[in-house]
C-alpha cells in the first residue's frame, strides 16, 4: 500500500465486532497488516466502550499509536478556530494531517470540511 492511514474508532469497532462489510473488512484487514495507526484517542474511545476486553487491548497495543504531541495540539488548536467540530474528532483530523495520514472513517461527515484532510469511507469506496 502507498498510502498510510489512521484509522477511526467507529471502524475499529465495526472490525473488532466482524461487521464491516467484506471488502472493508478486507481493506481493514490489509492496513493493519501493512501499517496498523490509531490515535490515542482513538485507544480512549475503543477501550472506553463497553464491549472491551483484554483481548481488544491486546490488539490495539499491536498498533502505532500517535500520542498528544505540541504540532498535534496545534493543528487541532486550528481546526477548532475554523471548523465546527467536536474535540476528540480534531485531535483525530490533527493527528491525521500531522502524519500525512488519509483517515478511515464511517462518520466522513464529522471530517468533511477539513483542508489538508484526506478521508476514506470503506462503507462507499469499498
């Protein structure tokens, strides 16, 4: 794969539940494989649900996991100030446009307004 992507709770959860459909399950399959990234709040969100286990914490410790840094508190510091957006959602954007991340999201709606952000719904491109 050339592209490297963040992918976002809704779809960790859809993967670790086997309810994506089968050709997003198989893109989701690939990218963990190839490059498995989340955001830390994305590590919040999944452990945080009420469905987590340890076996889920194991396997999100399998991943890259991008920590609040200042260049992430920044971006999301704009994104705020120009976007309508929740705050876990622009610390999500920021990370992704930080690392040069194209974001693997149902909820393409929350991103869409987002200049610098690239976006992938395995939903409809899948």
């Amino acid at each position: 794969m050339g592209k490297r992507f963040l992918i976002d709770t809704n779809i960790l959860l859809e993967y670790i539940g086997n309810i994506l459909p089968l050709k997003a399950n198989k893109l989701v399959d690939d990218i963990i494989t190839d490059d498995f990234n989340i955001s830390v709040i994305n590590y919040i969100e999944v452990l945080g649900h009420q469905s987590a286990t340890q076996d889920i914490s194991d396997f999100l410790n399998l991943a890259n996991r991008y920590e609040l840094t200042q260049e992430i508190v920044r971006q999301t510091i704009i994104l705020r100030k120009i976007v309508k957006i929740k705050l876990p959602d622009a610390i999500i954007a920021a990370t992704a446009i930080v690392h040069n991340l194209v974001l693997i999201s149902r909820n393409t709606k929350d991103f869409e307004n987002i200049k610098g952000l690239e976006l992938l719904n395995p939903h409809q491109d899948s």
